[in-house]
C-alpha cells in the first residue's frame, strides 16, 4: 500500500508540472516504470541484508562513542582504516621530542592571514575546509614562514610534519619546502645545499638530484585528498616521507638548515592548503630516554580531534615502542595519555583515558601480551609546560609510558 501511495502522489505531482496531455502520459508512464524499477532494487537489497544477517549473525553498528575499551584500537583520519593503518606499518618516522613550534590553527578567523605566521609574498588566508581550519596559500608563488623570535632557529637534530592538499596528481602543482626563512637569509657557507626546496607533489619528492615517485602512492590515486609530510634531520643526514613512503634518505647532506618556508608554484587552477605543522626537536633514542627518565615521552602518536582513534601516520612511534618491547621482555609500560587544558576537565580525563586503552590495545594487537600493558588517562592534571602557547599546549599533549 506504502509503495502505491507514494507513487500515485509523485505521479500528481509530475502530471501538474508538464503539458500538453500526451507528453504528461509519456513522462507518466516512463516515470512509473523507473520508480517501479528503483522500489524493487531497494527491496531486493532489503531482502539480501535481511538473509545475510540471519546466515552470519547481525553485526552492531559502530558507535561515535568510545569507552575505551573495545576489542580492537580504532584508526582514524580521512579514507583511513585498519588497512591504511596496515599500509603504513613499515613507516618508521619518529618525531622529536620537544615541540618548537606547533599550529591547529585554532582560534583563527576566516579569511585572516594566520596569526603565527609571516608573509613573505603572495596571498594566504585561513579558510575552513571540510569543517576545519587550513592555510589556503590562494596564489602561486605565495610564501610564508613561521613567525619566530629568533633566527637560524633550527636545531642541529629535528623534525618537521605537514599536512599538505591535492585536489589531484596534476604534476604542474608542487609546494616547494625550504629550510631557510627567506632567501635573503640564504649564506652558502652556512646552508650549502639547501637554496634549494624540497618539491613536493602528489606522487613524489624531489631535492636535487635525489627523490623520485611513488609508485604505491600513484597506484593509490589521489581524488581531493591530503598528504602526509615528515622530515627527519639529524646533523647532516635527511630522510623525507610523504605518506607512508620513505622517498629521500641523504647520509650527507651539505649544508645546515636553519628555517622553513613554504612555498606553492601551481600552474593550473587548484586548492592549495596546508594544516597541523609541528616542528620538534629530535632527542634521545628510546631505550636511551626510558634508562635515563624511566619513561618515554612521545608526541609520534596521533588521535583525530577530540577523539581516540589513532591516526595512521603514528605507526613509527607505535612500531619502534613495540621493537623496543620485543628486545626487552620483562619490559612493562603503564601507557598515560595526557591532554592540554583546553575544554572540560572532565571530558579530558575522559579522552585521556580512552587514547591511553587505544595505545594499549594497538600494541597488544601487534603481540605484545596484555599483563605487560596497564593504560590510565591523567587529562590536564599533569602539565609540563604551562599551557600558554600553542606549543606548550603541544608538549602537554602527549602519551607517556612509564616503566612499570
């Protein structure tokens, strides 16, 4: 009866909307047989679901919301599952250890240029964009750096990630990364090699002669979507991975970074953004830091906003905690998460206490017995920092395992 109802009014409908007579009987009955046609698939679809889950068991749906304590760690991120996850098991990029510079964009307007930043030329503006904030570099040539207080403000040993967006592999779009501030600042005897960008596009790096394409990555395609960044220096060699892959990897490299800048050269018409820049400085390997400190304070794990689903790109950290564990069996951790003070202190103990169960669980799926893991939130309560700046918000938020 539902399904007479519903076609007799759109029937009414269409036959109000088209003249003369002998057209409104064509349309009439075209329509009937496609509503007929679409009713049936839908039905049938219905009818294989009803069948499928009496033969298998019916499967719950998942839930937004997390106690904690699910059978397996939730991965998130845009496109992202337990097989993304799979995909960047050999990614092993570990970030630094202390932040130096960090930026969400949070509390920015639309259509500003971002206040933790500086112009060097073009245009640049904060847009929202798939319901968060980005830096949308809107011409080529546009050029911004972050705005420090001091120069030649980069460590000897770092780490740097972005978020950079294709809207396709259009290989005339590139974000060229530079490790000097300006090109002003550029002194041969102190940065060598680096008057030159890393180039960056959708499949591929380029940084003189070294790099090359993706093929995993091209055979992944790109539809409108973002990728990961990250550099690794340690005194004189580089490596450089965009998403899960290693492309660049220099023992020795001439020159000494000093900045960063980052510059857009697109050729066609094409969004160009950039989000969640953080810079770190490198520190001590972890068996070094868990000896000295009794404990590993990492910032390599990364959950999606508000939530405790871990996002892909923390597969080094996790991988290189799950070595660790291997090579030291009576190793045990009690895993902490940790939350700026931002938002409800009961919400953040709450989050806290889930991401730390995520971890946990993460690891024991990768082998490592559950007795030799407890997880426990501490939210807001233990600061290291004290919460005034965007980086020290970023050092505050955090995953600690702390030996047992």
């Amino acid at each position: 009866m539902r399904k007479h109802a519903f076609f007799a009014g759109l029937l009414a409908l269409v036959f109000l909307c088209f003249t003369p007579a002998a057209a409104q009987f064509n349309v009439g009955k075209n329509l009937k047989n496609k509503i007929n046609s679409k009713i049936n698939q839908k039905v049938d679809q219905q009818v294989d679901k009803s069948i499928d889950e009496t033969l298998e068991g019916k499967k719950e749906a998942p839930s937004d919301k997390s106690d904690g304590k699910s059978s397996a760690a939730k991965v998130g991120g845009s496109g992202s599952g337990e097989a993304k996850m799979k995909a960047w098991s050999k990614y092993d990029f570990v970030p630094g250890d202390k932040v130096l510079f960090a930026d969400n964009l949070s509390g920015e307007e639309n259509g500003e240029f971002p206040s933790r930043w500086d112009l060097n030329k073009g245009n640049a503006e904060v847009a929202d964009f798939g319901g968060e904030p980005v830096i949308n570099l809107v011409a080529t040539g546009t050029s911004i750096k972050p705005l420090m207080k001091r120069e030649n403000w980069l460590p000897e040993t770092f780490t740097i990630e972005m978020d950079l967006y294709f809207d396709s592999d259009n290989p005339n779009v590139a974000y060229e990364i530079f490790l000097v501030d300006d090109i002003k600042d550029y002194k041969e005897e102190i940065n060598g090699h680096f008057w030159e960008p890393i180039d960056v596009r959708a499949n591929g790096l380029r940084f003189k002669t070294y790099g090359s394409e993706s093929e995993e990555l091209k055979a992944k395609g790109v539809n409108s979507q973002w990728r990961h960044l990250s550099i690794a220096f340690n005194k004189r060699s580089m490596k450089v991975y965009l998403d899960e892959e290693r492309l660049i990897n220099i023992p020795n490299v001439t020159g000494k970074p000093t900045g960063l800048r980052i510059e857009v050269d697109k050729r066609v018409d094409a969004n160009t953004m950039v989000k969640n820049v953080l810079i770190a400085e490198g520190g001590k390997k972890l068996y070094d830091q868990m000896a000295a400190d009794g404990k590993i304070v990492t910032y390599g794990i990364k959950f999606d906003v508000n939530k405790a689903d871990i996002r892909p790109e923390s597969a080094g950290t996790l991988s290189s905690i799950a070595k660790l564990m291997e090579e030291q069996p009576a190793l045990k951790f009690s895993v902490e998460g940790h939350t700026d003070s931002d938002g409800d202190d009961n919400a953040n103990m709450k989050l806290s206490q889930q991401r730390a169960e995520a971890v946990k669980t993460y690891l024991i799926g990768q082998g490592i017995a559950a007795e030799r893991l407890e997880a426990k939130g501490w939210g807001e309560s233990r600061p290291i920092d004290k919460n005034a700046t965007a980086e020290a918000k970023s050092n505050n938020r955090r995953v600690e395992f702390v030996k047992k």
